[in-house]
C-alpha cells in the first residue's frame, strides 16, 4: 500500500522540471492499473485487508480517485498549451491525490477528519487561481466556511470519543451514541453538509460554475464521496440514535432530491444543471446509507462510483463546448448537432447513464438504493417515482436543449473535437457502462 503511496510523493520533484505534464500523465495512468490489477484477496467491510485501512469500500473510492486525477490531467491540457503555471497545477492535483487517498484508507477516526478537511485547501487553490470569473472568490470562501464551519463541532465530539473510549480505530469503535444527541448530530451533520443535503447544498453550484473543469471534476467525482464514505464510517458509533433519528435525514434527502430536481429545469448555465442534478443524485445516497441496512450501504457505493464518473463526463462535455464557444449558457449552446455530430454521440451516452439507463452503474445503484428506502418506508415510493421520473426529465431537457433546434449564428467555425476528448470521455463512459456486468461484486 507504501509503495503507491511513495510513486506518488516521488512524482512530485517530476511535476516541477519543464515539459513533463505527459510524462507524469502516464504515470499516474500507469499507477492507477497497478493498483487496479492488484485488487487483495481478503475483501470485507471489517477493515481487514492486506493493504494499511483499506476493506472493500474504500478499495473501490481509491480507485476512483485515481481515476479522476489521471483523467483530470486529461481534461485540462488548455493549461498546459497556454503554460498557465502548468507545474504548480499538476503539484495541486498530486497533493490532491495523497490527501485523497489518506483519508480513505486511514483507519483512526481522527486522522480521516484531518486528510478530509485537507482535501479541501487544494480544491480552493483549483478554483482561486484557475477558475474562470471573479465570482471565484465568493464561491471558495463559501466553499471553505460551509465545509469547515460544519466540520468543526465533529472534532470536538472525536476528542469526546477518544476520552470515552481512548481510541479512534476503527474496529475498536463501540455504539455509545446514545450518550447524548448533540454528539450524533455534530458526528452526522459534518458529512451531510460535504455531500451536500438539501438546505445546506448553495456551495456546491457556486463552487462548481466558478471552478476549472479539472476543478469540477474532483468536487463531483470525489469530494462529494468523501461525505457519504465519512457518514458510512460514523454510523457504528451512533447506530442506537441513528435508528431513533434518521428518519429525519432520510426524509429531507429524498424530499430535498425532488425539490432540487425542479430548480433543475429553471437552469440556463450548462455547468449548474449538471451541478444541481449532483445534488439530487447524492439526495439518494443519504437516503440509503440513513437506512443502515446491507442494501443501502452497498448500492450508495455503486451510485457514488457511477455517479462520480458519469457527472464528471458530463462536466468534461460542458469545458468543451464552453472551450470552443466561450460560453455555457444554453440560450447559446443550441444545436451543437450541426456543429459537432459526433460529440452528439457522447452526450448521449452519458445523458443516458446519468438517468441511469441501462446498462450503466447508476441503475445498479438507483436499484438497490429504492429496494433499501422503500424497505425501510413504504411510503417513500411516491417521493421516489418523482426522483427517477424528474431525473430523466432535466436529463433529456439538457441533452435535446443542448443538441437540438437552431445554432446561434455567431458561431462559423467549430473543430469537431480532437482524439484527446474522444478519448478522455471514453475513459470515462467505459468504466461505468463495464462494472455493470460486474453487479455481483458491489454486492458479494
């Protein structure tokens, strides 16, 4: 587990010679199939594995944020063309990385909260110092204050627990939620926020409109992962008010998935839509991992896996429409068909994955996600046939709005799109489409 750990420290001093940004590309690509290859034999939920912390769960997030690193690199060779600062980008996105890939495979409570809330300095400098408007300042500074604003109070209760119990591992954690509510609430809402919930989600769009696109990448494919695997980790401590309590959560997530789904219709901006539909995404995952049953938390992770890889796809659509146009509003984006039919093609793939069509990962995950909420609540059926119903409904609005009607005239010249786009969204609709015929390993 040391040794990917060490190539990646190791690639730092690369990131700062001249003309190394590809050389450090395919390693990193290079990396991601070593640890791919070398899935461990010992694979359960325990946190027991031959690697440090690392059990199936946290297996399958590292992966993923290998991924997205390698294909954000991908995504922005505009700054690599126009050599602006291009060294110091590719040192943010391995610090990035190694904080990413600490705080899913630490085992003590403690050292996961301080990895999590590091992740967050590189995703500020992503935004402040490549993003796109001046509005990049107000959207980091509500990034910042949301996450750690609602953070703080979890550390508090950590040092609570180690004065309990004198230990923050992992495994050695017992339920003692029941000692009081504010502990379950602090614990809980620290997560619910950097997912986001509903209520608390305004940083998200914000911070996603201003962001680059390898910015947005790494906010929808993995930061957003790290609340639902945080809240995934939490639960054993507070497991007895869980079941008192989260009822509470459970119903204002999937409440706030369809209250969300309708401030997707009113988008004109490309990225918020795809921002805001996230939001409505990650509204199931709270709602199965409050069930805190086998189903739920194991169809959160199918869904956090094809949902970070599907909105970071559409979001590399977006930066390239927005590349070759200057612009993401939909007013101007219309019939992109004209201009590049076989971008068209990929629009449709991934629209269609991100309304979980067949045979994409987010069915699998959407499935197991209704089969855990409606076991916990028949009642919840009515808030989830408006979910799945609303999501194929912004989802096709964006694709026909986009795709479809008159081009705006002041567009002569457009280039189709280069190999690199191709094949940066291929690597990103192939994974997702593939782990599909893998069902059984999400839930072995």
């Amino acid at each position: 587990m040391l040794k990917y750990l060490l190539m990646i420290i190791f690639l730092i001093p690369i990131c700062f010679l001249t003309s190394c940004w590809w050389l450090v590309h395919s390693l990193m690509f290079l990396l991601s199939f070593i640890f791919m290859i070398s899935v461990y034999s010992y694979s359960d939920l325990s946190m027991i594995g031959y690697y440090f912390g690392v059990d199936f769960y946290s297996f399958s997030l590292i992966l993923l944020s290998f991924w997205i690193c390698c294909l954000m690199i991908t995504a922005s060779s505009s700054i690599y063309i126009y050599s602006y600062y291009s060294n110091f980008f590719i040192f943010m996105i391995l610090f990035l990385f190694i904080m990413l890939y600490c705080s899913f495979s630490s085992l003590n409570l403690f050292s996961f909260y301080i990895f999590f809330e590091s992740s967050l300095i590189p995703t500020l400098f992503l935004i402040l110092g490549w993003g796109y408007q001046p509005e990049r300042l107000q959207a980091g500074i509500y990034l910042i204050f949301y996450t750690l604003v609602a953070s703080l109070p979890l550390l508090l209760v950590l040092f609570k627990v180690n004065s309990v119990l004198n230990t923050l591992y992992y495994p050695l954690l017992l339920d003692f939620g029941s000692f009081y509510f504010l502990f379950y609430f602090f614990s809980v809402f620290a997560f619910l926020v950097s997912i986001p919930v509903f209520l608390f989600h305004l940083w998200l769009p914000s911070a996603h409109v201003e962001a680059p696109i390898s910015g947005s990448m790494i906010l929808a494919g993995i930061l957003l992962k790290l609340g639902g695997y945080g809240i995934f980790r939490v639960m054993k401590v507070v497991s007895s008010l869980g079941l008192q309590f989260n009822f509470f959560w459970l119903s204002l997530g999937v409440f706030g998935g369809v209250v969300i789904s309708f401030v997707c219709f009113r988008q004109v901006d490309l990225k918020s839509l795809i921002a805001y539909s996230s939001v409505a995404h990650m509204s199931m995952v709270i709602g199965g991992l409050m069930t805190m049953n086998w189903w739920g938390c194991l169809g959160s992770l199918s869904l956090m896996i094809g949902h970070g890889l599907c909105s970071s796809g559409l979001f590399c659509l977006s930066n390239i429409i927005y590349e070759r146009l200057g612009s993401r509003s939909l007013l101007i984006n219309k019939g992109m068909m004209n201009l590049m039919p076989s971008m068209t093609f990929w629009w449709f793939l991934l629209s269609s994955s991100n309304m979980a069509a067949p045979p994409s990962l987010n069915l699998l995950g959407e499935f197991s996600l209704l089969n855990s909420i409606i076991s916990w609540s028949s009642f919840m059926i009515l808030l989830l046939i408006f979910l799945s119903f609303f999501s194929a409904v912004y989802t096709l609005y964006m694709y026909s709005y986009s795709q479809h009607g008159l081009f705006y005239s002041g567009i002569y010249t457009c280039s189709l799109g280069y190999f690199r786009e191709y094949h940066l969204l291929f690597l990103h609709w192939f994974p997702l489409n593939l782990l599909f015929l893998k069902g059984d390993y999400f839930y072995f």
